[in-house]
C-alpha cells in the first residue's frame, strides 16, 4: 500500500494529464451523441490541443529538477526524436482511437478503448518523465510502449481507414496508398527509435508496409467483411514488425521465426470460428 501511493504521489502528473484525455475523449463523445460528427471531431481537435500542451508540460516539469540544481543531463536529446516519439506518435494514437470510437457505436466498447487509452497514456507520460529526469530503470522499463502505441494505431488506424473508404466511397487503390503509408511511419519510427537507419531496414519496412497493403486490396476485392480486412492487416504488421524487432536486437532465430508463424496461423483460425 506504501508502495502504491508512493507511485501515485510520484507520478500525479503523469496520472492527472493521462486522466485528462480520457474525460476530453469522453466528452467529445458526448457531444457525437447530442449533436453530431462535427462537434464530435471540435470536441477531439480541442482534446488534442491539451495533450500537446499536457506533453509539454511533462517535459517542462520532469526537466525542472536538473535545471534548478544545474546538473547536466545525461541523456542526449534529439529534437527530431522527441518530436517523432513524444508528439506525433501520441497524436497519431489518439486520432486513430477517436476515428475509432466515431464509427463503433457499441457504447461498451467506446468505454473500453477510452479506458484503454487512460492507461496507456498513464505509462507513456511516466516514460517521458523519467526520460527527462535521467531515470534510467524507469525509463527502460517503459520503453516497450512505444511498440504497444504502434500496434494499436495500427489496428485503429487501418479500422479508420476501412471505415473512411465505406462512408465516402472512395478508390480501393487510394485506400491501400493510405494503410502502406501507415505502415511505412510506424515501421520508420521503429528503426529510427533504435537507432538503426540504414538501407536493409529502410527496404524491409518499405517491402513489408507494400505487401501488407497488397493483401488489404485483395481481402478488399474478394469481399471480406471489414473486421476480417482489419484482423488480418493488423496480424501481418504485426508479425513483421515483430520479426523486425527480434533482427534488430540481434535474437531472431529460426524458433523464434517459426513461433510467431504459429501464433499467425492460430490466430486466424480462432478469428476464422469465432466469426
């Protein structure tokens, strides 16, 4: 219980900021209710006025300290990165997530994916705070939700855009131009996050993010329902930049390979019975 409120007394900011978002999304939802998709997406654009200035914020107060006693930081800031990991990628998240609660009209699960987003938001801020602070363990232990952010925006994103092309009727071929290039910022700000740029990850990403967007075409053409368009995108992204992952940190091994392709094939038989 010490422990606990400790970590509350500790991290409120990054709580209350987190918290903050969630009510905004909330609100905005309301308004889609009472009145309709404009003032829902006035509602989110205002939402994501706050959160800018809620991660500015974060890292005015988490710089604070080493400012006051005039101690050099020992992380090196990058103002490309902070930009990239600390700005687009929680905007591209909440953006995805609000397309997604706009045309979900399940109440249950608005509630969830807003809830999930709190949560998310929670751990992404203390990351940011303890990155600025110089505090090395909590900053690497909360690295890993960068990757969760990019898979999420990943399924919500191609969710959105599915969505976007049913309502507006829009070319398929434009359609697959918008998951590729999706794809292609989530898997870029992977190899950018750490730190390996170079011609071989630069030309998986770009063949990856291309196939991906070939297979959403075809499920498009031969009439999957778009849940299924969307679980399947989302698996093979998922699995490449998986794979992506285990190379760059040197651990892919055939095992490794041939789990992550059973895990793939389970997990669309199971969608395949469920639906």
């Amino acid at each position: 219980m010490t422990q606990f409120i400790s970590f509350l007394g500790k991290n409120k900011r990054s709580i209350f900021y987190a918290f903050s978002t969630g009510f905004g999304l909330t609100f905005a939802l309301e308004l889609l209710k009472d009145y309709g998709g404009d003032e829902f997406w006035m509602g989110v654009s205002l939402t994501s006025v706050v959160l800018i200035l809620e991660i500015y914020l974060n890292w005015r107060f988490a710089t604070r300290i080493l400012r006051q006693i005039d101690l050099p930081s020992i992380n090196t800031y990058n103002l490309w990165g902070h930009f990239l990991n600390h700005i687009t990628l929680p905007l591209l998240l909440f953006f995805s997530l609000a397309g997604f609660i706009y045309f979900n009209s399940d109440d249950l699960v608005r509630l969830i994916a807003i809830i999930a987003l709190v949560f998310i938001n929670i751990i992404l801020f203390i990351n940011i705070r303890s990155y600025y602070q110089d505090e090395f363990k909590i900053d690497v232990s909360t690295r890993y939700i960068y990757d969760v952010i990019k898979l999420i925006i990943s399924f919500f994103g191609i969710n959105l855009i599915l969505h976007v092309k049913v309502l507006l009727q829009l070319d398929l071929w434009l359609m697959a131009c918008c998951v590729c290039f999706l794809l292609l910022i989530l898997g870029g700000l992977l190899i950018y996050r750490k730190a390996q740029v170079n011609i071989y990850t630069i030309a998986y990403v770009i063949i990856s993010s291309f196939l991906i967007a070939v297979v959403f075409m075809l499920l498009n053409v031969f009439g999957f329902i778009l849940l299924g368009i969307n679980v399947i995108s989302f698996l093979l992204f998922y699995f490449s930049l998986s794979i992506l992952h285990h190379r760059i940190e040197r651990s892919l091994t055939l095992n490794v390979f041939l789990e992550y392709v059973m895990f793939f094939i389970i997990a669309l038989l199971l969608f395949a019975g469920l639906s």
